[in-house]
C-alpha cells in the first residue's frame, strides 16, 4: 500500500504546467522573421517556448553545464559526488552538481537553496525525464534560462545582445550564451568583458578538445569581440503587434506579413510623413494585401509621429470618411444589374435633388460624360445621379454583402452622400473589399465560366501553418476570428469587374492635377483616390492582379488640412510602392462574361439607328440596356442652315440631320466643355415650335436699371430676382452672363449682385424652358 501511495505521490507530484509564467506576445514574419514584441506583464523580456535549439548553442551548452545530458536520468550521482568534495574542500560552493534537467525544476519552482530543495529537484528531475524528451527538456531550459537584466531565454537574449536569432549565432556567439546562465548578474554584457571572454574561451577551448570545431573555427572564434551593447528589439510592426495581443493574447504568431515588403514599406511611410507633417498632416497608414492568399503582406498602423499625434492610434481599424472610393462599387453594381454600360453618358450638370445639394471638387461642369471618365475623375454629381437612379437600399445592401462592417446605420440615415463620403469605413474594410472584387476576376479567370463562387476565407494576417507552442495554439483557437465565410455568388460579375478596373486605370485624371512623376504608365493599376469633406481624410488604393495597396493620410484626431487631398497626399504613397513592385500581366478579359456589340460610339448607349456605331465589349447583362435617346434626325432648311419644320417650308427645301440632342441644361454647360460639339441649330424666324410659357421673372423687369448699393462691410448688396412657376417644385438653374449662380426650387428667389455694366439673366428649368432678361447695373 506504501508503494502504491508513493507511486501515485511521485506521478502527480510534478505540475501540469510547470512554468507559470507571463509571455511575452511575439510575431514573426511569414519567413520565421522576428517583427515585433511586447515585454511580458511581470515586466520580463520572456519570449514564448522555443521548438527547437539550434545545433551551435546546444552543444555548447552541454559540454559546459551538462556533457552526460542524454544519458543521465535526470541526475548525475558522479557529478553530485564530485562536486560535493570540491565544496567541502574549498570551504564554500565552488561547483554544482546539478544537470540541465534539475536546473530546469530550479528555475520552474524559484525556491531558497536547501538540501531539502535540492532533493526535491531530484526527484522532480526524473519525473520530469519520464514526461518529456531530452530535447523537449533542453527546450525547456533555452526558454526559462536567465540571461542577465529582465532578459529571459536564449531567443531573447540573442536579439538583445546580438541583435538576430539564434540559428543565425557563430560559434563564440552561441558560447557566450551558453555560459551566462551559470552567472547572470556577475557576468553581464558591457561589464566584465575579461571575466565574460574567459569563460567563454574556455568553453571553445573544450569543444575544440571534443572535436565539435577544428583548430580554424576556435582560433576565429576566439578572436570576435563578447557583447559589449544592447540591442533593441525590432519594432517592424507595433500596430499588428498590438491588434494580434488585443484579439489573441500572450502568443507567438507567425504573420502572414512579408518581412522584406514590410521594411519596405516602413521606410516609404517614414519619408513621406516627413514630408506631411510640415504641412501639419501628422497620421498615415497603409495596407498591403496578397490577393491569391487573402492576405495581409505589410502591415502599418501609423506614422512614426508622437503622442500628442496618437501616434499608438492603429488607424488601419479606424472608421474614418470614405470620401470617394466606394464610387467604384456602384459603377459595378450598375453594370452588373444591366442599368449601365462603361461609356454611357451621365449628366453633370448642378444638382439639387430633395434638397441634397453636391458639387464636384473643382466645382465645374462637363454637361454630359461617359461613365467611365467620370469614375476615372471622381465627379460627385454623376455619381450622387446614379446613386438616385440605381436606388440607396440596394446600393446600401451590396456593401453590406461586402462585408463594410462600419456602414452599418441604414440606407435612409446615409442618403445619397452614401457614394461621396457620408458613409465611414476603415483602410482594412476598404482593402478587403477591393480584394474580393479581384480575387473574383482571377478566380474566374482561372476556372471560366463553369466556376460557381463559394467559400472564401477571410482576410488574414496569421500564417495558417502558424507553427505555436501548445499554449499558444490554445488560445488561438480559442479567441480565433479568422474564420471562413461565404462569399454570395451574385455580388458582381466577372465583366463588371473588369470593366471598373479598366476604368480606374485611366490616368489622364484628375483634372488639372499632375503628379504623373509618381506614376509609371508602364505599369497597369487600377487606382481610386477619396477625399472627405472638410480634407479630413485622404484616400488612395490601387490594385493589381497581385496586390491591393491602401493608404490612408489625415490627422487622427479628424482635424483638416485645405492643402490635403487623396491625389496630392495619398496617391505619392501609394505610387511610391507601385513603382518598386515587377510588373505583372494584367487581368485576362473575362470574355465569357462580356457581350462584344455595337454601342453608340458617342452617347456609350445601345445604338439607335441614327448613332455613329462601334463594337465594344459590355458586360452580359448589358445587352438589355436602353438604346441611346440623344442622337435623332432633324428638319434642316437648305438655304439658311437653321432649323425649319413642314409648317413653314416646303418638304424639298428641307433635308435631315443627325444630331446630339441634349437636354438644354446638359447642352449649355456640354458645349461649353466639349469645343467639337455641333449645336442644334435655332429655329426660322416664326417657324418653331410654340410653347405655353409656363414661368416669368416677375422682379426686376426685362431692361430695368439697377442702383448697386453697398453694406457695412463695403460689399455689394445683392439683388433679389423672384420667379413664378406654373408647375410646383419644379427645379430653376439661373445664370449670370455665361456664369453659372445656382438652383431654386418651390421658393425661386435668387440673390445676385452684379459690377457695372449690362448683364444678361437667364433662368432654365428643368424641362429646358428658359427666359432670359437684360439689366442695367450701375
């Protein structure tokens, strides 16, 4: 009975966990890389277990504090003897006899020296022998070993004092290591160099007696400097760092991340912050995707600014204003619900719809323009149209579906400021999304049209042959958010894809800006810049078939800069990396899923017979599309060139014309912006058409005289023109010469001021109705 209860004493006496102790959290590049680490919570440098002891340390280890490691179970009797005689002789502890596998209890219980603890040790030892291998337990013993300072283990005592791993150590390097443990705080880099060299010598001196090295390897070993500094840790990554000890806890990870991409990275977003921070631009992030994978390969959170900056802030995860870039998103959905083809005309033309008032960024007009350029140039009034066209609940349900995690309050709460930046979302939502789009197109490409999309995984930033210790492959199951999930089939189209990324390709945007320094045309890119109201936020995000690359520029506490754009202070960054990066082919047309028809070579619509016509790839859902309502055959009179009807000349006076008929509105500012376009000619004298009027200016009269009047702050007062409209609600545009002054509606009553001189007023409705009134100022 005796031996039994002593038999189940000596199995359960040691610990399941024998060291319980904080860790340090620790990731790792793709490549085994060390990135980053956090310091444990008892304010140790302890990192996570080691898997295994690289080949230079463990035997220099062994022959200084163990030579009979793998033969011994678990201590050494002739040791103990050897060493008790050599203490008793010398009158004090001049030699221990303890093994590796005892020194390991030793360091796991961190009891007082005793004879008592010393027995404990021992049995410990060789129950220890019986659960482990001995290299598990020498791994046991390269991960708890102190190394001087709050320097715990050999990996992290190999980053500090020699600033890289331990399978990179030289054989002096690695004997350094292997003899600070036996004295920690006698023996420390930067102090006692002699006494730390002899050691160490002395150890290379037997490993060239055991013939572990030859008389060249000693003799060169010999000769290298100990440690006489430390080193810090590397800071490649402190954002990640931070989000993977947040949603993981203590762990060592192996990430995803690119460790040569990631310096790379690193060293763009420091040069550019220099440069903003001197026009008071303070934050900048940016995110570097691996398509194929879903994964994330450079990772920065935020500039290198200071704490008054939020410099800790990892804005990758911020909500922050779209500003433009999900405009690209509803030209695809468009496309891919037949509603738009890549060329069709869209009106840009001032703009008030049930009150919502936009504008574009330069504040100027085209009339009309073919979808593609306006995408490509970032006007907000096509956009907000076919937002209103396409409807917000179903563009609102497809960002859902996108997986826009912060857009999230409901179509009605959004509007249409939803496509121009009345929405928010983060740098690592908006990356992920442009990354299904062109995983989508690939995946199609690779398998045609029989492929059927279904399970995709999540976008990652964990490598998933992530290699952890058992603990901390526990708590990554436990807490893992980095689950498969199911793409819907339906989302977009192969073609409609295509046709937004040919679209964002196009570089003769935007108007009036040139960075083209930045930008190589030899390199294919699809690429969207957003700006938010107030410049509070930048935006630039560019895809190729290998990489999406996002970056964001602001300040994180929302302050705005005037001088701050997505073109001016995004887009360097974003090319600066480009530029860097191979070429690669770009995507391969999905043909399957595009239509090759003739469209209207001017209007981008389905021809009428009337349209000019040339062939053009459409996605599928496009061929039911609307044929083009612009261009139409007129009554032309022969004679006089003006435009003449049956009324009033006979029908062989007459001959027909084509003609690009645009709604007035549309024609008045698309003549304007387009020299090559052929008016519509006017009317004979006494031969058009007859309109009912159905408004007039009723103050001030057609040829009044106006007395300009000044206010306190020496400005001109302004002049109230008020109009009556037959139809209620009916929208008003008023223009001053050929200056565009705004829009009323319901209520026209128009405030305009004028220098001296004559001037002509003229107001358009909606319909095309127009008057016009002449003044005199004065």
């Amino acid at each position: 009975m005796f031996f039994l209860v002593l038999s189940i004493w000596y199995y359960f006496c040691l610990p399941q966990r024998l060291f319980d102790v904080p860790y340090s959290t620790v990731i790792e590049s793709k490549e085994g890389i060390l990135l980053d680490a956090h310091i444990a919570k008892d304010e140790q440098w302890r990192f996570p277990r080691v898997d295994s002891v690289p080949y230079k340390y463990k035997q220099s280890v062994l022959f200084y504090e163990d030579e009979h490691f793998y033969s011994h179970p678990g201590f050494n009797p002739i040791s103990i003897l050897n060493a008790m005689r050599q203490n008793f002789e010398a009158g004090k502890v001049v030699r221990g006899g303890s093994t590796i596998t005892q020194q390991v209890i030793r360091l796991a219980r961190k009891k007082e020296r005793s004879y008592y603890e010393k027995l404990v040790e021992l049995i410990w030892a060789t129950r220890l022998e019986l659960k482990l291998s001995k290299d598990e337990i020498l791994e046991l013993y390269a991960s708890h070993a102190p190394y001087g300072g709050n320097v715990i283990g050999l990996e992290m005592a190999s980053y500090r004092y020699f600033g890289r791993s331990p399978h990179e150590l030289s054989w002096a390097e690695s004997a350094t290591l292997a003899v600070l443990p036996n004295a920690p705080g006698l023996i420390y880099p930067g102090k006692r160099q002699n006494q730390l060299k002899q050691k160490r010598d002395q150890l290379l001196f037997k490993l060239k007696e055991k013939g572990i090295i030859d008389q060249t390897e000693y003799e060169l070993s010999i000769a290298e400097r100990v440690p006489d500094k430390n080193f810090n840790i590397p800071r490649s990554a402190p954002h990640l760092l931070n989000r993977i000890n947040k949603e993981y806890g203590t762990a060592r990870v192996t990430t995803t991340i690119k460790h040569d991409m990631q310096q790379t990275v690193n060293r763009i977003v420091n040069n550019h912050y220099q440069k903003l921070k001197l026009n008071g631009v303070h934050n900048l992030s940016m995110l570097v995707l691996d398509i194929d994978n879903m994964e994330v390969v450079a990772y920065v959170g935020n500039s290198p600014t200071t704490i008054e900056h939020g410099k800790d802030v990892d804005i990758i995860t911020a909500p922050r204003s779209t500003g433009s870039v999900l405009k690209p998103f509803l030209y695809a959905s468009m496309m891919d619900q037949g509603e738009l083809l890549p060329k069709t005309f869209v009106p840009d033309v001032p703009t008030l719809i049930d009150g919502f008032r936009t504008e574009n960024f330069n504040r100027s007009y085209t009339g009309m323009i073919p979808a593609d350029k306006a995408l490509a140039r970032s006007l907000n009034i096509p956009a907000v149209r076919l937002l209103q066209q396409h409807t917000v609940p179903r563009f609102y349900n497809k960002l859902q579906q996108l997986q826009l995690t912060d857009v999230n309050r409901g179509a009605n709460t959004y509007g249409l400021s939803l496509v121009i930046g009345g929405a928010e979302s983060s740098l690592w939502d908006m990356c992920k999304a442009y990354a299904v789009l062109a995983k989508q197109l690939k995946d199609y490409e690779a398998h045609n049209s029989e492929y059927h999309y279904g399970l995709f995984e999540q976008l990652t930033y964990i490598k998933k042959d992530n290699r952890d210790s058992a603990f901390a492959k526990a708590e990554l199951t436990k807490n893992s958010k980095e689950t498969d999930w199911y793409l819907e089939p339906e989302i977009y189209g192969a073609g409609s894809i295509y046709q937004t990324f040919e679209a964002m390709k196009t570089v003769n945007r935007p108007e009036g800006e040139e960075i083209w320094h930045f930008f190589n045309p030899d390199k294919e890119i699809a690429w969207k810049t957003g700006t938010s109201y107030g410049n509070r936020d930048a935006w630039a995000i560019g895809v190729t078939p290998k990489y999406v690359i996002g970056v964001w520029t602001g300040n994180a506490d929302g302050e705005g800069r005037a001088a701050m754009t997505g073109i001016d202070s995004a887009a360097p960054v974003l090319f600066d990396l480009f530029n860097r990066l191979p070429q690669e082919p770009w995507f391969k047309p999905p043909y399957d899923d595009l239509a090759h028809i003739n469209t209207c070579s001017v209007t981008g619509y389905l021809p009428n017979p009337d349209c000019p016509q040339t062939l053009s790839y459409i996605p599928s859902n496009g061929t039911r599309f609307a044929a083009c309502p612009f261009h139409k055959k007129i009554n032309i009179d022969k004679q006089s060139g003006k435009r003449a009807t049956t009324d009033c000349r006979e029908v062989s006076d007459l001959e027909q014309k084509t003609y690009l008929i645009l709604p007035p509105i549309e024609s008045y500012f698309y003549q304007r912006s387009t020299p090559a376009f052929t008016a519509v000619p006017d009317y004979l004298e006494n031969c058009s058409l007859k309109l009912e009027p159905i408004m007039s200016i009723m103050t001030p009269q057609h040829n009044s005289i106006i007395t300009n009047t000044i206010n306190v702050n020496g400005e001109l007062n302004p002049v109230i023109f008020q109009l009556a409209h037959k139809r209620n609600n009916n929208t008003v545009h008023w223009y001053k010469n050929n200056d565009y002054l705004g829009v009323t509606q319901g209520i026209h009553e128009m405030p305009i001021t004028a220098q001296k001189g004559k001037h002509l007023i003229t107001a358009v409705d909606e319909s095309g109705y127009q008057i016009k009134i002449q003044l005199t100022f004065k």
